[in-house]
C-alpha cells in the first residue's frame, strides 16, 4: 500500500507534518518505526529497506536500523506413531465443530483424555480447552507439526507425511491435529497450540452450457418434460447432440439466481441481427438473453427442420427480438416484455 501513487500520498502527508511542527529542516528531530511482516535478512534487502524507508518519510537511510528476528523451533520434534495417529483419527471433529455445550465438547474429546489417561471432570468449556492444551502442549508430534509448517504453505496431503509417516490414516490424523491445535489454548483470549491458518483452492467451473430445446429428450433430469432449458454440457457445444437444437453458453445473477443465455451478435447489428452466436471470434458482442412467460401466441410451423420442440421466449438485453428452438422469428411488442436490470 505505500508504493505507488498511494505511497506518494503517505510520503507527502509526512512531510507536510513536519512542515506543521516546524522541524522540516530536522528530520532528526521525527522519529519513526516501520515494521513489515515479509522483510529479509540479508544485507541487500536489508539496504533496499532502509532506502525505502528514507524515501517513504523524508529521512536518511543511515538513520534507519533494521532489526530482524529469529524464529523459535520447538523441542523435541519428532513423527507421531502408529498408536497417536489411530488416537486422533479416531476423533469426529464434526462433532466437535457441532459441541455447543461443555458435555458435548467433552465427549466429543473422551478419546485423547481416554488416550493419556487424563479424564476431564470440568463442563466448562473453556476449562475443557484449557485441559486439552495441556495434553498436547509439549508433544513430540506436536512440535513436528510446528517445524514443518511454520513459515511455509504446505500441501496437507504431504505434511501428513512429514508429521505421521507410513501411517495408513495420516491425512485424517493430521486434520485432527490442526482442528485440536486451534482450539486447544489456555485462556480464551490466548493463542491456539497451533495457530493454523488454511489455503482452500478451489477451481471454478470453466463453463456451462446448455440445449434451448424446452422439451429437449437429452436433459439428465426429467427428460423430454418442459423445463426452461434443455441438456446440460460442461464443454462448448454448438448443437445438442441429442436433439439438434443451438446450444449457448449459461450463467446466473449473482443477486437473484435468474439464469440467462450468451450468445453473440453482429457489433453494430444488435437491433437487426440475423444470427446468433455462440463463438466470440470476429467482430461480435456479447448480449444476454432471459426467460420469462409472456401471453405472446406462437404459431408453431411444423415445416421447420429437425425433431419437434417447444418454442423458448427470451428476451435479449434492450431489444426485442425473440428465437424459437434456435430459429429466430420476430414477435410484436407485447406488455408481458422484460428486460434484464439491476436486481
């Protein structure tokens, strides 16, 4: 955040406090601690550091002393055996997520008191905790887990096996691990054991797509019954393979749910285009088309190619023009037309 035009901002706002106390000629006279959470330790970050510094607040960088840590590894450290990992796989940490009373939580938890021969008398939850902390606290296992996650983003399925190798259940050992090492603390207002921050990576779907055909034979559920839309493809599909009608790719409101189609015109010839498409090479525009009812009567021609279909209405965005089953056909104005806004 202070790089850039942002960091200007904060460089000007600095200077212009000591042109306010009236030490603008001292920058001696301002002293200032910055801290960051990523900084090196080598002497080359260190010097681009201290520059930075004296840039950002108007200081020399010889007024600046950089001070970095040393990360504290815990003792002893060493792999969880056969024995530990059945323990804590046996343990449903659903149950415990779902323990909204002290009974609960100690039940939930009676495998490692049962495991250490440490019951818990206490109802209270956070002595229940507090209890818990202490089995754990010290644990070879335990520290194993610290010193090969502290510092670096690990894959789950390759630190349980670093912490429990060889194990059969390693993966569900270690998630039980790191559910009990973020409870288990001493007071409420404490650290967990194992502060433990997760990376869910997710990979969202590529896209949707899917048959206009109302009565499409193909749909994977209720097939051939009316439905808004038709068969369902997770690839780009020109036509239904099932029952020949155009295909185009689908997304939703984020708001509301509503879903509509994406197809493609002509750029220019959104109010009187002739085909729609379903490819985004060449000159075209996306427009968005919704479904809605409408009292419009349709006169089906059975001379049209291919296998029968319902006629679907949809709108396209600002205009009114409709298609049936892929064919498009103009509609006269009609006090049912919708158009998509803001929900």
């Amino acid at each position: 955040m202070y790089r850039g035009a942002k960091g200007a901002e904060v460089a000007f706002l600095l200077r212009r406090l000591r042109a306010r106390l009236g030490i603008h000629n001292r920058p001696d006279k301002l002293r200032v601690i910055a801290t960051s959470a990523s900084l090196g330790s080598d002497a080359d970050t260190l010097r681009i550091v201290n520059r930075f510094a004296a840039d950002l607040t108007g200081k020399e960088p010889e007024a600046f002393q950089s001070i970095v840590g040393q990360r504290e590894m815990p003792e002893p450290a060493a792999p969880g055996d056969s024995f530990e990992a059945q323990m804590l796989a046996s343990v449903d940490v659903e149950a415990i997520g779902q323990a909204f009373s002290g009974d609960a939580l100690r039940s939930s938890l009676a495998p490692i008191f049962a495991f250490y021969e440490a019951p818990c008398d206490s109802s209270d939850q956070l002595e229940i905790l507090a209890h818990l902390h202490r089995l754990l606290n010290g644990r070879p296992f335990v520290n194993q887990l610290i010193r090969a996650a502290a510092g670096n983003a690990r894959d789950l399925g390759s630190l349980a096996l670093d912490v429990f190798p060889g194990q059969p259940n390693a993966r569900r050992a270690l998630e039980s691990l790191l559910a009990l090492g973020t409870l288990a603390r001493q007071k409420s207002d404490a650290p967990g054991l194992v502060p433990t921050r997760v990376h869910a990576m997710f990979r969202g779907v590529h896209g949707l797509y899917a048959c206009l055909n109302s009565l499409c034979p193909g749909r994977q559920a209720e097939g051939g019954e009316y439905a808004t839309l038709g068969r369902l493809f997770s690839a780009p599909q020109i036509r239904c393979d099932r029952c020949g009608s155009r295909a185009f790719e689908i997304a939703s409101c984020r708001n509301c749910g509503t879903p509509y189609v994406l197809p493609y015109v002509e750029t220019g010839r959104i109010g009187n285009f002739e085909f729609l498409w379903g490819e985004t090479e060449g000159e075209l525009s996306r427009v968005q088309l919704l479904p809605f009812s409408t009292r419009i009567r349709w006169k089906w021609e059975s001379s049209a190619p291919g296998p029968p279909m319902a006629p679907t209405i949809w709108d396209i965005v600002f205009q009114r023009t409709y298609f049936s089953c892929g064919w498009l056909s103009r509609a006269p104005r009609a006090s049912a037309l919708q158009r998509r806004r803001g929900c």
